[in-house]
C-alpha cells in the first residue's frame, strides 16, 4: 500500500548510518577532503554513548603520551574553549555546530534507517524514517557505512555478521566460553549527581530496587594475569561513574531487549541512588541527583565480518599490520554478561586483560566481507568479542571513524570500492589521516619535499626534530620530538625562487599530560564530567598551545590569530612565494612555544 507521507530523495558520495563520534567523526572527515555525505542519526543528538542522553565518558588508550587526537582532540579542544563547566547539553551543540557548519554534510537527525536495496552484492539506496516530520528519506550513494553501533544494514543487506561469543578454539583466544554463545556485554543506564553545602533530602520511587547492604555488590578476589572490578561507590569529582548498573547481555537478543531490559535498568538506578542516600553511611548526605538517563548505554551487539577478523592475539601482539589507520589501548575489558545479576563471590562485573597501549588496527576490519561498498566504524568493527572489548571504547572508535570517512573519500575520487583500496592508497589514507592529526602507531608521517628544500632558521638539531614525523612524546615523562622557541621568535623557510605553497600545518603542544587543563583527573582523560563534587575546576585550555601567531609571505601578513586554541592549525596559503615565516607571539600561560611540527601539504 502506498504511503500518504512524502519521500524526499538523496543522492550523495557517502551514506553514514549512526550519529555517535565514530559516525560524526566519519562524517567530517569525508567531507572535509570533497565529498558529499548524508549523515543519519536515529536521536536528536550527536554523540551516541557521549551524548547528553547517555553520559558516557571517552575512554581510549592507556597513557596520556597515546591519547588520540585528529577530529576528536578538536572536539575536545572547542569544549573546553565553549563549555569549561562541561554541561552536556552544550558538548551536544559542539559536535552539531561542527558538523551543520560543513557545507558538503546532510544531516538527518531523529532519523531511524528501516529498508535497503541490494543488487549484486552491492547496496543501491536505504530508506530512513524521520518521526519528527513523518517523511521518508531515500538515500543513494556510491558508499554506505555503518556507524549505527547495532549494525542495522546487516540484516537488510544481507552482510555477514557476528552476534555472541566465539568459542575459545575458534581463534585459540585465552578467554571465552568453551562453547560459543549469543551473550554479550551488557547496556548501562547512568546517573549524574552533584554536591551541595547542606543535606539534601532523596525519597525513591516505590518501583525501585532495594539493596540494604554493600553484599549486594559482591566481587571475587585477585587471580594471577587479571585485573578484577568492582563494584565502586566512590561517586566523586574523579570517582567512578557506576557503570557497573549494567543488563541485557545474557539475553542472546541484545537489541530486541533493549525496551524492557531500559525498564529493570532505573529500578536499578534509583535503587543504587537510594542504597548510597539512605542505607549506610556513605558520606553522600550533601548530594542530590542532577539526572537519571532513560536512554541505555550499549557496549556490544551485532558485529560486521570483514576481511579481517581481529582477534585477542593481534592486539596481544601490538597490531603491526601493514595497512594500520588506528589504535586502540584499552585492556581487554570483558564485562560479565549477567551485569548486575553476577552477584556472588565467583563473580565479578568485568575482568579486564592485558592490551599493549598502543596496538594497531588495521583498514581490512572496516570494511565488509561480502557486500562491495559497505564500511564500518564504531563498537561494530570486524573483530572477535575479546578483541571488541577493548576496541569499543569511543575514543577508538572515533580513530576508526575518520579512517573510515577519509577512506571513502580516497574511494569516491578514484572509482574503487573499499576492497580495492590497496598499496598505494593504503600509503596515501595513512599520509591524510596523519595530515589530519591522527597518530598511528609504526608509522611516521613524510614531510613534503616543498618543507625540506627552503633554508630554515633553525639548528640542524632542531631541524631533525621538528621534521622527524614524530608528533607526540612517546614514552611517560617523555618531552622528545618536540621544540622549544621564545615568545616572538619566527621560524622562516626561504626559497631561491618562488615555490607554490598550499598549506602550512602546525602541530602545536596539547598538554599530553594534561595537568594545565584541570586538576581533577578524569577530567585530564577528557573534558567531559558526570558527578560533581564541590572540588570541580572549570577546564583551561592547555596552557602550551600558542594562542597568537601570524604568517607572513615575503614580508605581508597574510594571517593572523590571536585566540587560537586548537592544537592542530592548517593555513591555507595557495600562492607563490620566496620567503614564508611564521611568528608565534603567546601562549595561554606557558613560558615558551612547544612545537611538535611545522610544515607545508597539500
């Protein structure tokens, strides 16, 4: 029967379903190198698991000389510019500013994908529902990536896909259940509290859950090779976020259940709130509760197969694959499918393995197995359930987003569907991705030729430093691969003759430390906060990246910047010029200018 609401159409380069970062972060990075791109998200925000709805911190690899930048450090970077105080509602206007500002993205929001059409292996166009507005919404692309964290197009394109536990033998991982199984790791319906200077009164509703005592939340003991959790109560400034409150993964039907499983999970939230209010002493008389979340936090559900699996050996031995575009870090964070119901002493909420940090991950995981011009990005990944327990976290996820979204950008101008995007382009969506900002492990980035052959104003020391392709500390208490200049100094390349110059690209100090930003620690790991204690420091930007600089081609100021605050610039130049310098004059409070590069692309 034929629908009485309207169908607009779509025809673009790139279909992205899923707003979260990993598609948001796609989406950017596709149209920033000149392609078209819809981008279709099923809420009414971006961010997914980040998003004011949910809550969820960025996690992503261990140790803060590894923390992953490209699109994601300028996310981070804008809100703490924008939003020091860290509102959520207002880290959600971050992402949407960027993204509605960028004229090659389509943004369908409260957009849910609900059919596709496949020929020969191949996706032709999917339909999406916008409630808001009852329209349909058909798109046809030349590529279609999955961001959706659920994997909605598997099932109406007919991808291989993986939902469960393989058994231990399948890829001789250590840990796994002896026979495979359709469980997963469970969802997660946080809650946000803050303190005040007087008691505060908390009255539960009568559905909640009662936990009387702290043997509600057993945790076995220590075991050799193991990190166990537990259940913490310690809700502070850099306290825990009780992600613990966790169902759904024993189910074996992770999305089906999400509805009901939503329903046990605030019985649980305002359980948990009313144990730490009003059973016990837990130190909490002053605290209120800010926020509870409806909308469920997901870690695990459909899983694409690609032409790759990853597995726990290739994280365990640090992911050297030649076609690397990412990394991971988090340990091996298996969380236990009962959730909160894994409540005895042989059982723990999640035990965490053993991840080098960093680990590379390679293309091949993005991209489908069978259907020819389907990617992927996000807790969807080709990898095994060891492997996606640590992959999953979003700050992972965003590094596979842009890989995936400047891929099919390399795929959309030469005519090659992701599969074919081998050799050569393999080294071409390294150098972008790097040119981007994105570090990836074993590699380092190439300097351009039209760098290396103009004289410098610098010592052959720190020439070698400044052009070694190295862009961060690599090492705890590392402060290599980086120079230093005075405030005022200029770094100047001059030509014999004139030379075009497209682009000069700065690689400024972030603060890899991060103890300029904020004294409180989880706000180190990433600007973002859930409870607030009365010890919460607004964000600073990172005293070391240089907040006023000026360009100058053969003597005319062509540029300039007085309130930067971004730790990756690009100025685009396009002329043809004998001398170039670059005049950095301040800081947001360090003593002196921290570079890390100091180049030209394009």
């Amino acid at each position: 029967m034929k629908s009485t609401f309207k169908t607009i159409e779509h025809k673009c380069d790139l279909c992205i379903v899923g707003g979260g970062l990993s598609g948001t972060i796609a989406a950017l990075s596709a149209a920033r190198h000149g392609i078209k791109v819809v981008l279709i998200q099923d809420r009414p925000v971006l961010g997914g698991n980040c998003s004011s709805e949910i809550r969820m911190w960025v996690r992503g690899a261990k140790g803060y000389w590894n923390r992953e930048t490209g699109i994601l450090a300028e996310f981070e970077e804008e809100n703490i510019y924008r939003n020091p105080l860290l509102a959520p509602t207002v880290w959600d206007s971050v992402l949407f500013g960027k993204v509605k500002e960028n004229k090659n993205i389509t943004l369908l929001l409260n957009t849910s994908c609900l059919d596709a059409e496949c020929e020969n292996n191949e996706i032709k166009n999917i339909t999406a529902w916008q409630l808001t507005t009852y329209t349909y919404h058909k798109v046809y692309a030349e590529i279609f990536a999955d961001c959706s964290g659920d994997s909605v197009l598997a099932p109406l394109t007919g991808a291989k896909y993986r939902l469960g536990r393989e058994a231990k033998n399948e890829y001789n991982e250590k840990f796994g259940p002896d026979i495979a199984d359709r469980k997963t790791m469970g969802m997660s319906c946080l809650i946000q509290a803050r303190e005040t200077d007087k008691p505060v009164k908390f009255i539960p509703p009568e559905w909640a859950n009662v936990y009387p005592t702290d043997d509600d939340f057993a945790y076995i003991p220590y075991i050799e090779g193991q990190h166990i959790t537990m259940r913490d109560h310690k809700i502070g400034t850099s306290g825990c976020n009780l992600w613990w409150m966790e169902l759904g993964g024993d189910s074996g039907e992770p999305i089906e259940v999400t509805e009901e499983t939503r329903d046990e999970l605030l019985k649980v939230a305002f359980g948990i709130w009313d144990h730490l209010k009003n059973r016990g002493d837990h130190g909490y008389e002053n605290w209120e509760l800010e926020w509870v979340g409806f909308l469920p936090g997901k870690r695990e559900s459909v899983r694409y197969v690609g032409e790759h699996v990853l597995t726990q050996h290739d994280i365990e031995s640090e992911g050297k694959f030649d076609d690397v575009v990412a990394y991971g870090g988090w340990p091996m964070d298996d969380h236990n499918p009962k959730g909160m119901l894994a409540n005895s002493p042989k059982d723990s909420p999640s035990i965490m393995w053993p991840a080098p940090s960093p680990y590379g991950i390679p293309y091949r995981c993005l991209y489908s197995a069978n259907i020819k011009n389907l990617m992927f990005a996000g807790r969807n990944i080709s990898a095994t359930h060891a492997a996606i327990s640590s992959t999953r976290v979003m700050a992972t996820c965003s590094l596979l987003g842009q890989a995936v979204g400047t891929a099919a950008s390399i795929c959309c101008k030469n005519n090659l569907t992701p599969e074919e995007l081998k050799d050569e382009y393999i080294a071409l969506l390294q150098k972008k991705l790097m040119d981007d900002g994105v570090f990836i492990p074993f590699i380092t980035r190439p300097i351009s030729s039209i760098t290396t052959k103009a004289s410098i104003n610098l010592s052959e020391t720190d020439k070698e430093v400044l052009f070694n392709g190295i862009e961060r500390p690599r090492f705890k208490n590392d402060e290599g691969n980086k120079i230093q200049l005075n405030k005022g100094d200029s770094i100047e390349f001059v030509y014999d003759t004139q030379e075009h110059i497209d682009t000069l690209r700065i690689q400024f100090d972030l603060d890899y430390k991060r103890e300029s930003v904020s004294p409180n620690r989880k706000m180190q790991w990433f600007a973002q906060k859930l409870h607030q204690g009365l010890d919460f420091v607004p964000m600073k930007v990172a005293n070391t990246i240089v907040r006023d600089f000026e360009v100058y081609a053969d003597g005319e100021l062509i540029y300039k910047d007085s309130n930067n605050y971004h730790s990756l610039v690009k100025v685009k130049i396009d002329k043809d010029i004998k001398k170039i310098s670059v005049k950095f004059n301040d800081t947001w409070g360090a003593e002196k200018i921290n570079l890390f590069a100091c180049d030209f692309i394009g």
